[in-house]
C-alpha cells in the first residue's frame, strides 16, 4: 500500500475508532448556520456591538517567540526574540432576509521569526507577518457579499476572500489567533492557497449533515477573467454516539505556471492536490483532530504533509472557557527535491499551548513548539521555540 494512503487510513481510523467507543451522553444539537464553515470572524462570535443593524467588532494579538538551540546552527548562529503584533476591526450587515455584506481591516508590526531567522516549511506563526511598510501594515482584508437561496441550503459569496474561511476547516486547528500558532496547523501547508484575493465560493447542503462547496480564484485583480486556483470540497458532519464530527475531502488545482524541481527549464501549467482534514469530539470534553494533503512530487519541494492533535476543554478541572492543545505534524520531502539535497530529512513540528480565559475579553496562551530538520534539512539542529500570545476581543 502507498505510504502516504496507509498514513491517511491509519488516522482516519485512529479518530473514528475512539469516537464510537465513547459513552459521553449526546450534546446539544448545532445551531445551523447560512455561513457552512469554521468561521474565525470575530463579529460571528457571540457578543458583538451592534448599531442600528450593523455588527461591529474589533480584537488585537499580541504574541512574543523566542528560540532556543538556534544558536547550534549555522544561520544565523545566534537565538531571537521576535515579536508580532496584528488588530482586526470587522463590520458586518444583514441585507434583507438573505444577504449578508462583510468587510474587515487588519494591521499590525512585526516580522516574526521569518524566512531570515528561521526558514520552515511548517511556519511558526500563523497570526501573519508585517514588513514595515504602509500598504503591508494597514489593508482591507476581506469584503464580500452573501446571499443565501433555497431556505439557506444554497449559499453564495463573492468579492474579496480568505479562501481558508471555507475549505480545508477544522473545529480545533484553524485560527492562529486563539487555537494552535504555527501556520501548519492553522490550515495545510500542502495546499496552495493565494491569499485574501477576488474570488467566489458557493455550498450547497442538501442535508443538514452534508455540505459540498466549490471555490474559484484569482490571484490579480486587474486579470479576473483568469481564475488562478479552484477548490471542491465534501463535508460530512455525523454525530457519533451523539458526538459532533467534521469529515472533509478537498482538491484543488493552481492554474499558475510551475517549474519541474529537477529540470527548471521546464515549466507545467498546473499544480493539483487532494487531502482531508477531521475533527471528532470523543467526549463533551475532549476532540481529536487529523489533516492530510498530497501534492505533485514534480512541481513541489514537499509533496506530502500530515498532522495530528487534540483539544481538551478545561471544563475538566472547572475551567470551562480554557483549553489545552497538543500537535504533531510532518513535512515530507518529495523524491525530486529529497534527491537533490545533500543531507535531506522530513521536517517535523511539535505544538503544546494552553490558553487561559481570564474574562471573555481576554485569552493569554503560553506555547512551546518543537522544529526538527528545518527545511528538510538533517543536519539542522532541533529549535525550540517559546511563545506567549494576548488574545483580545470587543
């Protein structure tokens, strides 16, 4: 059997296998949503302002790293401290009995541990990286429009998006700002996402417990008659011995030219890549959670990525609003790139964090994460890097 399909059946089973064995006494049902995926918005969240039928909401991050066991290598011989800090301001408005319109800004300082302090192919902040300048450190993030048909089982967006709002999800390991830090664990690193972008997405849900959504991209406004990159993706949401599941199978394609990794002088028009990404509540306290993408060995340095981890509410030790996650992932090298290497080795990441809830404005998380073979490459010296991040909300 193909290593990465048994890695794939092997997790897949791991969260489904603990599931059905759990005795926890079923949850209250969902709320049904028009918006069908993880949504990171904080005007979604509970609470928001409102004025005159406009929500309004704002959140700043703050986040500190440090390495250590950095200084064994090379480049760049010496440990850091690095800081990060990043506001949000969204504003969102019903329109009518179906339609939604939403725009947010973001700005922020701070570089993080970027390529010129420690190059991963993992990253280790997901919460975005600023470089100084004006256009960088202030911009419009998103800005679309929704509108939902058919009693909400057909939804409709379009205008500026963060395509990773609605594929590749997951309950646990999606949002830098408050779950786990690094990028890998915030959404794949297998998948070639372009960024905030024009593009539209449309889901349909024909059950309450299937939703499958299609998503088209440009990576330029000034050529929008060329859709760049495009997604498809099936979500079943079982309940397992009365527990929420999230089971999702994505591909996607990237219409952009790329070059062979070992002949550069000969390019092929597009990249494609398929993967999964689950989450499983194995009781009212406790969710695991396992993602999967493959790419073309051709066309990419890694072609293969997993991840695997959990979540535990504090509710176990009455703290309800705190939790504790724990992550594993792994970047593996394609053949082409792993045969040009002199020393090659798949990179892995380790992530614990714990994130106290002192008031419902305000989560501190502590967070530690482990780099080994940075880059795929062996002769790297394990980093570890200590974090602190401020999470607030209003």
């Amino acid at each position: 059997m193909n290593k990465k399909f048994f890695i794939i059946f092997v997790l897949t089973v791991f969260v489904v296998s603990f599931a059905s064995v759990s005795l926890a006494d079923d949850i209250e049902e969902r709320v049904k949503a028009l918006e069908q995926h993880v949504d990171k918005h904080i005007t979604h969240a509970e609470g928001p302002a409102l004025m005159n039928g406009i929500d309004i909401a704002a959140g700043i991050t703050m986040s500190v790293q440090t390495t250590s066991g950095h200084d064994e290598n090379t480049v760049p011989s010496e440990d850091s401290t690095i800081g990060i800090i990043s506001a949000d301001f969204e504003v969102s408005k019903s329109l009518g009995d179906n339609g939604l319109a939403f725009f947010s800004f973001d700005a922020g300082d701070g570089s993080g541990l970027d390529t010129s302090i420690l190059s991963t192919y993992w990253g280790t902040n997901g919460d975005g990286e600023y470089d100084g300048t004006a256009a960088d450190n202030f911009t419009l993030l998103e800005a679309w429009y929704e509108h939902a048909f058919v009693n909400g089982m057909v939804v409709f967006t379009v205008g500026k998006l963060d395509m990773t709002n609605y594929f590749d999800g997951n309950n646990v390991a999606n949002d830098g700002s408050t779950q786990f830090l690094a990028d890998g664990f915030v959404n794949s690193v297998g998948i070639e996402f372009f960024g905030n972008n024009p593009a539209v997405r449309l889901t349909i849900s024909p059950h309450e417990m299937v939703d499958i959504s299609f998503g088209a991209q440009s990576n330029d406004w000034n050529n929008l008659d060329e859709m760049n990159f495009y997604i498809g993706e099936a979500v079943i949401k079982p309940k397992i011995g009365g527990l929420e599941g999230n089971y999702r199978i994505h591909a996607w394609t990237n219409m952009t030219n790329h070059f062979e990794i070992a002949d550069t002088e000969t390019d092929q028009e597009h990249d494609s890549g398929y993967g999964i990404s689950l989450d499983q509540q194995i009781t009212d306290s406790l969710t695991l959670f396992v993602r999967a993408d493959s790419a073309d060995k051709k066309l990419n340095e890694i072609d293969f990525v997993w991840s695997g981890g959990l979540a535990v509410s504090g509710s176990l030790w009455n703290r309800s609003s705190d939790v504790l996650g724990i992550a594993y992932g792994e970047a593996q090298l394609s053949s082409d790139h792993h045969d040009l290497q002199t020393d090659p080795g798949d990179e892995t990441h380790f992530e614990a964090y714990y994130s106290v809830a002192v008031n419902e404005h305000v989560a501190i998380s502590p967070d530690v994460q482990i780099v080994t073979n940075a880059n795929g490459d062996d002769s790297f010296e394990t980093v570890w890097i200590w974090g602190l991040r401020g999470q607030f909300t209003y």
